[in-house]
C-alpha cells in the first residue's frame, strides 16, 4: 500500500518527519498502511533494543560505505545515517 501510495501520488500534501538515525523522511500517515507501521521504533516491543539495533545497523553502513565515499559527491556522502 505504502508504495501504491507513492506512485498514485497519494502522499501529495503529506506531513514528513526525517527518521533520527538514517534520515529518511517517514510519512505521519499513509492512506491504507496503519500508521504503528510508519514508525518501526513503535513495532517493537523494547524502543530500546531498536534504538541499539538501528545504530548497530548505521555503523554498519557507514562502515561499508567508505569503500565508496571518494567515488560520490559531497552530497550523497552528507546523506547516510547519523
């Protein structure tokens, strides 16, 4: 649903909130999609356990990404997680 959303243009005039860690913008709601999906940190049952796993995962990625970093611009290097 969330990607029908998107192609029908069904997020048009939508509230975004940037995610704290990777930076993406999350939608606040999603016609179809309950909106306790739009927030993976809500579908845990520890917040906390997401919050370590979500910066075990940005290290990770950050950590791959260097093997990249001097290939792209400054732009795409300024756009991974926090």
């Amino acid at each position: 649903m969330l990607v029908a959303a998107i192609l029908g243009d069904g997020l048009a005039g939508a509230h975004f909130r940037p995610d704290p860690v990777f930076g993406f913008l999350v939608p606040d709601a999603c016609p179809g999609v309950p909106s306790s999906v739009l927030s993976p940190r809500d579908t845990w049952p520890d917040p906390t356990a997401y919050d370590t796993k979500a910066r075990e995962l940005a290290e990770l990625f950050k950590k791959n990404f260097e093997t990249f970093a001097s290939a792209c611009s400054p732009e795409v290097r300024a756009a991974g997680p926090r």
